[in-house]
C-alpha cells in the first residue's frame, strides 16, 4: 500500500474522524471525500499554480469539480484571446432591421401587397398576427443611406452609428428559434430557451476568472429610460448551475449602486473587516463539516462586497470627465442611470478591467405606432452607442475590446394591425434578423449574410445564435465545446451540443 493510502486509511479510524462522520450523511461523506481527493489529484498534474488567483486556471467553486477530465480541459484560455473583456449592448424587445440596417428597396413598390405564401413557406406566425385576414407587406417609413468605405446602407435614424460604420462587422443573417420574448432572450443570454442555465458572463467569469480583484467580473447595467414594454428577469445574468459567485452583479443608478454594499445608517464600518474575518471563520468551519461548494462561494462574496465598499464609489463618479467626453455621449450622460450614462460608466469598468459588461436597454417591440417608437429609442441610443465606439477607440481599449449590439430576433415584413401611410407595426420574426460587433478580433466595415427581398428568409451565411456564442467565447480564448460544467450527470456548456464559430467574420 502506497503512503498516500495508508495515510487515508489511517485517518478514517481517528476520533477526529468518527466526530465528523457523525455529522455527516452518505452524500455529505461521498461529496466532501471525492472533491478533496479530485482536488489532490489534479493539484499533482498543474503544481501549486492551480489553486492560485491566476485567470488561466478557473476551477469550479474555487477548486475541482470532482470530475478529473473535465477539470483538465478546462485550463483556460485554450488559446491566445483576441478579446481581453466584452461589453454587450443588448437592446430588448427585438429591433426592426428594416428600420435600421437591412435596406429592402423593392418593398417601397409593394406596399400594401400580402406576404407571398412562397416566401412565408408556411413558417409559423405568432399569435398576434396568425388570425389576421391579410399580412400586407410595407416598407420602411425611414430613408437610407450609403456611409462608410464600402457604402453601407444605414437608416437615417442612427447617424452617428453611421458615422461610425467602418469599425463595424454588420451581421444581417442572424436566427433564432424562439419567436416570443422570454424564451427568445433567455436563449441569447443562456443557450436554452428554458430558464435554469447560466448566462453567457456566468460562464466567463467561471472560465476565465477576473483582470480586478476590487470589482465583479460580470457587471450589468440597466437602462432607466427604457420604455418597459417586456420585462427583464435577474435570471437573464444569473448564474444558473454554477456556484453562485459568477452570476452578475447589477449596478443601480443612485446613493446605493450595488443594493446591500454600504453600511446600514448608525454605523460606521471602523471593524466590519473584523466582523468578516470572523465571519469567514464560520463559513470555513461549515465548510469543512459538510463539503458544500455554496460555502466557498459565500466567503469569496463577502470578501469582494469589503472591497467593493472602496472601489464601487470611485468607479460610479463621472466628476473628472471634461466636457467633450459628456458632449460625446450625449445630454443623458450627465443623468446617472439613462442608456448614454451607463455607455460611459461601461467605459470606464472596462478601463478597469471588468471582463464582461450587460447592458440592456428596453423599448423596441413595436408591434404599434413603430414609425415614432423606433425614432424615440434610436435618438435615446444612437449618439452614445457610437460615443462608446469612438472613445473605446481613443483610448487604445478597441482593439482588445468586443463590442455588440443586438437584440433578441427581428420583425416582419408585414404590418401587424392597421396599416396607414404613415404608421404600422411589425410583428416577431425569429428567421432573420441583425446584429454588429465592433473591436477585437472581427473584421471592421463588413457586412456578413444576406437576406431576401422581404428580410424574411436567409439567402447566405446563416448565423444561428449557437455560432454567435461560439465565435463570441472563441475571441476571448476559450474552445465552445471544451468549456464545460458536470451538473446532475451530464456536462453542460453555453452553446449546449451546437454552435460553430464564424470564421469569415474574424481578423
């Protein structure tokens, strides 16, 4: 019998031992046993450098997942990222790419004319259009123009945007599966239509650890003049499965950012380091007693809420931006918690490192009066989106920094409801639909994928929103199919058993 052996055998005969066995069932005995011996086993393979904070080798819940080959696999990154930190500007409710970046001239001649049943294909409607009696086509209410190099066409709703286009990879043949809300962006944001997963900077905070140790890995940010036309769900940045010191932190606008940071009134935090180490030696002892990952994941919260209640009001404070920089983005950069302020707080996390950044703003399901709604959401967008471009860019943060923007599916060729000269709507439509991505690693002034004459169906280079998660983690290093999370015996990843990473669209 090897030392290590007689070594184990010894101590399960200890009084010690027997104590502790006590306290614990079978699975508490069997979970607490196989994660310290997975954890033996797989600190011998990597040396010392396992355990340490360095973002190359995240293992799950602090230490091994108990599952030796997966743990191997996941020594991360795979391979030499092009993007160091991702910030997402997701714009919920679906926006209508024929008002903004798929230019269908054809339509302004069949305005009026029902959906030809060749290019529907039988594809299914949702049930706000399915019963009406006719689907007539319309174009858009807004002009477009060439901009840019290579003359792409633009709505005149986004200058700025436009202003911008050469740093832009304009996707046009995105699809998705799900045609209603909920599911459609629990889809983007998790890889299952079906909530329970973790979202896409869940899993990077769990892959790749974090760049600063003073600030949450996964940071979002909600806009608070968005028109509350779908809700949105904490579980959209939560952690699922995974422990849950991955799922994102919310920053708020207001005296509290982050809820429960600062101290309760009457007190003056003087020992609160005190209290947490105390209270750190609580956690550890349940954790030695009972082997539950949760506890790792608690301690490391509370360590990083202590070091928050310094860094969150430093980094929340635009006072030292000059004047050009607020011109930049726009009069609502100056109001904390609009769309444009968050673009510029997102600038300065990413100057900190903070290696993934949501941002959501809502208002763009125009099922009605899409004319002027999607006129009110472009101008309280446009200028600070391309803002966000432009001083990314001057700062020297573009070329090692993701930019997307994007929604959760696109809209009909046909109007929903009552069609006039001047106003319609447009319903859900999950076959087609645009999306762009700016900075590290994909290709500037590009336009990928083509739609038909109605943006009804795709015609070439189809994007599913597997790939779209593939290519997104292949910029920052990781192989889609390698990073995975045993849960309930079965490994799971982002892009479930799919997903490919387009190629064509990277540098």
């Amino acid at each position: 019998m090897s030392d290590f052996h007689h070594d184990a055998e010894f101590r399960l005969h200890t009084p010690e031992f027997n104590e502790l066995n006590k306290k614990l069932d079978r699975r508490d005995f069997l979970t607490k046993t196989s994660l310290g011996i997975g954890a033996l086993a797989l600190g011998s393979l990597f040396g010392n450098k396992l355990f340490s904070s360095s973002p190359h080798i995240a293992p799950a819940s602090g230490v091994a997942t108990g599952d030796l080959e997966a743990d191997i696999l996941r020594a991360l990154p795979h391979f030499a990222p092009k993007a160091k930190r991702v910030v997402y500007l997701f714009q919920s409710g679906g926006p209508s790419q024929f008002e903004t970046f798929d230019y269908k001239p054809m339509l302004a001649k069949m305005m009026g004319q029902n959906l030809p049943d060749s290019v529907r294909k039988g594809q299914r409607l949702t049930g706000m259009s399915a019963n009406q009696s006719a689907l007539p086509m319309v174009p858009s209410y807004y002009k477009f123009n060439q901009h840019g190099q290579n003359g792409t066409w633009m709505s005149e709703l986004m200058p700025f945007t436009a202003a911008v286009v050469d740093e832009l990879c304009i996707v046009k043949s995105m699809y998705s599966e799900a045609i209603n809300h909920d599911p459609a962006i629990t889809f983007f944001q998790t890889g299952n239509q079906l909530p329970g997963r973790p979202s896409i900077g869940s899993w990077i905070s769990y892959g790749l650890g974090s760049d600063n140790n003073n600030l949450p890995t996964f940071i979002v940010l909600v806009s608070k003049n968005g028109q509350k036309d779908q809700p949105l769900y904490a579980r959209l940045w939560g952690n699922g499965f995974l422990p849950s010191k991955y799922q994102g932190v919310q920053f708020r606008a207001g005296k509290d950012p982050v809820l429960f940071l600062n101290n309760p009134d009457g007190y003056d935090g003087k020992n609160r380091k005190e209290m947490l180490e105390y209270l750190s030696k609580l956690n550890q002892m349940q954790n030695a007693a009972y082997g539950d990952p949760e506890v790792d994941a608690r301690i490391a919260q509370y360590e990083m809420a202590y070091r928050m209640q310094t860094s969150v009001p430093e980094v929340m404070s635009t006072a030292d931006e000059p004047n050009e920089i607020f011109e930049m983005y726009g009069p609502d950069s100056r109001d904390s918690g609009t769309y444009a302020a968050n673009c510029l707080l997102a600038r300065k996390l990413l100057e900190k490192d903070v290696k993934f950044i949501q941002l959501y703003h809502q208002g763009w399901d125009q099922h009605s009066n899409l004319p002027s709604g999607i006129a009110t959401q472009c101008k309280a967008t446009d200028q600070a989106t391309a803002a966000l471009i432009k001083d990314l860019k001057q700062r020297g943060l573009l070329e090692d920094t993701l930019v997307i923007w994007g929604g959760e599916f696109g809209r009909t060729v046909y109007s929903q409801g009552k069609l006039t000269a001047n106003d319609y709507g447009r319903d859900h439509h999950p076959r087609c639909f645009t999306m762009w991505m700016a900075g590290a690693g994909v290709k500037p002034g590009l336009v990928y994928g083509e739609t038909d004459d109605f943006s009804y169906n795709i015609v070439k280079d189809p994007v599913h929103v597997h790939d779209f998660q593939a290519t997104l983690l292949h910029l920052m290093g990781i192989d889609h199919e390698r990073l995975t999370y045993k849960f309930q015996g079965r490994r799971f990843r982002l892009t479930d058993v799919e997903g490919k990473v387009v190629k064509d669209i990277l540098t």
